[in-house]
C-alpha cells in the first residue's frame, strides 16, 4: 500500500477534481471563466472580448458551469471542447464561433 505524507489530500479533494476538470476545458472555455470570474465582466463584456454573440457566450457559460458541477460531483469530467452526454449535439467549429466581419 502507498504511503502518502501528512500534507496529502485524498484523490477525492474538491480541488484537485475542479484542477483536472479545469484541465480538459478548452482554453476558450477557460478564459471565459476568468473573464467572467476573475476579471469581473459580463457575459455580453466576455462575448466582445472573445468576439462571439452574446447568445454563444451565455450557452456556453452554462453548459460549462454544469459541466464543472458534475465533476465535482463525480458524474462526470468535461472535455476537452466542452462535453456533452452521448447523443447530444456536437460543439460547434470555431469558425462558426467567430462573428462575420
């Protein structure tokens, strides 16, 4: 059996799941979360500075919050892209995600 150290967390510390759900966000969804968590912006301040519609920027905000939720909890990890259960609609490309010149 592996011995751990007095500081060690068990595999199931909320901060080392939230870390490795973090980690397979893509980097979009992580910059929305620090836009909106750390820089304090708006869901429509966030969508200027990524350069998407508003709309796209409030779907995805929520989808990834669940998704993180659900990690946290156990169900399931996001993925890479944002995650969707099996049958669901896929993500769309990322040149659907910019707004048309």
């Amino acid at each position: 059996m592996k011995r751990r150290g007095p500081g060690a967390r068990p595999a199931t510390d909320p901060r080392r799941c939230l870390a490795r759900a973090l980690a397979r966000c893509a980097v979009r969804e992580r910059l929305l979360l620090a836009l909106v968590l750390f820089e304090r912006l708006t869901l429509a301040e966030a969508a200027d500075v990524l350069g998407v519609p508003v709309r796209r920027v409030h779907r995805l905000y929520a989808r990834l919050l669940s998704d993180l939720r659900d990690a946290l909890a156990g169900r399931r990890a996001p993925a890479a892209g944002g995650s969707r259960a099996a049958g669901s609609r896929p993500a769309a490309p990322a040149a659907r995600l910019r707004r048309a010149s």
